[in-house]
C-alpha cells in the first residue's frame, strides 16, 4: 500500500523562505528568471536593485516628528 504525504505550510514559512531565496543580492539572477517567467514575456526584467530596508520610507516619517 502506497503512503501519502501532505505537507502544510503556514504563511509564516512561505514567506521566510521566499525572502531566504529570492531575497539576497547573491540570488538576484534567480528573482529575475522566476519574474521574467511569471510574467510570460508580456514584459522583460533585466535588472533590479534591492533596498537594505523592506519598508521604504518608514524611518522617514518618524525622524519628520
């Protein structure tokens, strides 16, 4: 008899490992090659630049203050 296995995955762990593997400048050719298939050839990526902070902008609102 043949065994089935399901794998759940919370949102939490899908996000960690997004960020893990697209996430570092190290993996950039990766992000642009999962992006440029995503969108099917209706538009082509050929550079992108990765900000040190996931909320642009933030820090600047409370410094303003």
């Amino acid at each position: 008899m043949k065994e089935t296995f399901v794998i759940s995955w919370n949102p939490f762990k899908k996000k960690f490992l997004f960020k893990r593997i697209f996430g570092m400048e190290a993996n950039k050719d990766l992000l642009l090659a999962f992006l440029n298939v995503l969108f099917r050839g209706r538009k082509q990526i050929e550079d992108l630049h990765y900000n040190k902070n996931e909320h642009v902008g933030v820090a600047d609102r409370y410094l303003s203050m």
